[in-house]
C-alpha cells in the first residue's frame, strides 16, 4: 500500500516535530561512530557507458513519476524567477549571473528527495512526492542536514567570492540599468577580465562541489554512515574515475544552462532526470553489501 502523508497542514506539522528530534541525533551521525560502522565502502571503476546506462534509468524514473516530480521541481522555476526579480530591484545586479551558475552548488542537495524516489521504485515501490519529503523522517537526515549545509556554506562562500570579485574588476558603484552592465561587461577589458577570472574561479568551486557529492547524498540515504564517510567516498570515486566524472560534470552543467535559458522552466525536466541520473550512478560506483542489489 502507497504511504500517505495527510492534509499538507498536518504533514508540515509532523515534519517538523520529526525534524526536530532528528537534529538532536547530527552530532551521532557524523562522528566516528558511524566510519567505524562501514569504514569503506568499495569504490567501482565506471565509465561512458555507466553513464548512459544512469541517465536512461533517470529517463525512466522520470517517467514512472513524473506527475509527483514535476509538482517536486515547480518550485526551482519559481525560486530562479524570483532570485533575478529581487536582484533587480535590489540593485544587485551583477550577482544575478553568479546566482544561476551557483545553482549547481547546491544542486545535489535539492536533489535528495529525487534520490529517495528512485530508491523506493529500486524496491518495488510506487513512490510519489510525498515519499520524497519523507527524508525528512529518516533516521538519516541528520547527516544529510549536516552535508546539505555545508553545500550552502561553498554557495555563499561563491556568492561572497563573485561580488569581491566585481566590485576588484568593476568598481562598487551599482550600474544603473541591467542593459548598462551588460554591455559594460561585454564590451571593456575589465569586463572580459571579470568572465575569464570568474569563470575560473567559478569551476574550482563546481569542482570542489563535484567531487565532495557525487555519490556522498545518496549514499547517505543507504547505508549507516556518517558525513566523513560519504565525502571521502565521493573524493575516491572521483579520483578512481576522474575522466568519467569529469564527463558527468560537464552534463550535469549543460543541463543545468539548458534547463535554465527558457525562465527555468527547463529545470522542470532536467532536475528529476539528473536527480534519478545520480541515484544510478551511484549504484554503479560503489559496490553493494552483501545481499544488496547492484
């Protein structure tokens, strides 16, 4: 039988309660209790074909759910909407661009609830939303919690670097119209200094975000291990694969700037298909235990 989760009201209630004792637990799931617990979970060679092979099986998951996911990516649409309005009005104008390629920052923390969906249906389960902002009442949220700020921290520590950046490059003085910055941007050598510097800068920080979450999210969802354990993960499958994850980097970003050109209405589509993309890979990069499905 399909879990339920009550009148939104009462959910929203219940969620928060369970949120609330699960915070007491964070210190307990990220200690070293938990890495002597499964110290190291085996790390798998992948390649292109894996690659293929999790982004058809995200295809798939998209399509067995996609009513309950599209209602899940609804809000990154209108949450990117809304970033660019209050940017503007704030007169916070050369921020917007840096907010949008910051979204793949935390991108693997929005994407947690998808992974959880394709956890259920890799269980036999019909999974809905619902089932998706239930890890909200996992026992292992704690740590997820705890990851998923740290990939706030790297996006505000981005959003910080991008502004000293332009006021260094650009001066601090606001531009007095979007149209006015961007051709200021596009048409002096300050500007163009601004896109090479930031744009470096800008991939040490996907990179950085890269290798600390592509398997550690999920992981976490999985097994009884800590924060530690899934980061260190994640670094070996990258270090192990480093051409392949490269590639997955390189899709995940393609993906994210279609998705976002038509008003973020993209994401709608990209989002879950990523989401359900990195669950599979995961199931390809580490190995399972003993009884588990690979």
């Amino acid at each position: 039988m399909p879990n339920t989760i009550g009148n939104p009201l009462s959910w929203s209630v219940d969620t928060a309660r369970a949120t609330g004792q699960h915070l007491g637990a964070v210190a307990d799931r990220v200690g070293s209790h938990d890495v002597e617990a499964d110290h190291a979970p085996r790390v798998r060679r992948i390649g292109i074909e894996d690659l293929r092979a999790a982004l058809r099986k995200g295809a798939e998951d998209f399509a067995a759910t996609r009513s309950d996911v599209v209602f899940l990516c609804l809000l990154y649409p209108v949450i990117g909407i809304l970033m660019i309005a209050g940017a503007l009005r704030g007169d916070m104008m050369p921020m917007i661009f840096p907010a949008i390629a910051g979204f793949a920052l935390v991108g693997p923390v929005a994407g947690v609830g998808l992974y959880e969906m394709s956890r259920r249906r890799e269980m036999g389960e019909e999974p809905s939303w619902g089932d998706a902002l239930g890890v909200f009442n996992s026992p292992r949220f704690g740590a997820v919690l705890v990851l998923g700020l740290l990939h706030c921290a790297i996006f505000l520590a981005w959003m910080i670097t991008a502004l000293g950046l332009n006021n260094a490059i650009m001066g601090a003085e606001r531009p007095a119209s979007m149209l006015g910055y961007l051709g200021s941007v596009l048409s002096t050598p300050a500007g163009w200094t601004l896109i090479i510097v930031g744009c470096g800068i800008g991939f040490l920080y996907a990179a950085l975000v890269l290798a600390i979450s592509i398997v550690s999210f999920p992981l976490l969802l999985d097994r009884n291990v800590g924060v530690p354990v899934a980061i260190a993960t994640s670094i070996r499958v990258a270090r192990e694969n480093p051409a392949t994850v490269t590639v997955w980097g390189l899709i995940v970003a393609v993906g994210l700037v279609i998705g976002s050109i038509p008003l973020f209405l993209g994401l709608i589509v990209v989002l879950p298909i990523l989401g359900h993309a990195t669950w599979h890979l995961y199931r390809r990069a580490i190995e399972p235990l003993p009884g588990q499905a690979g």
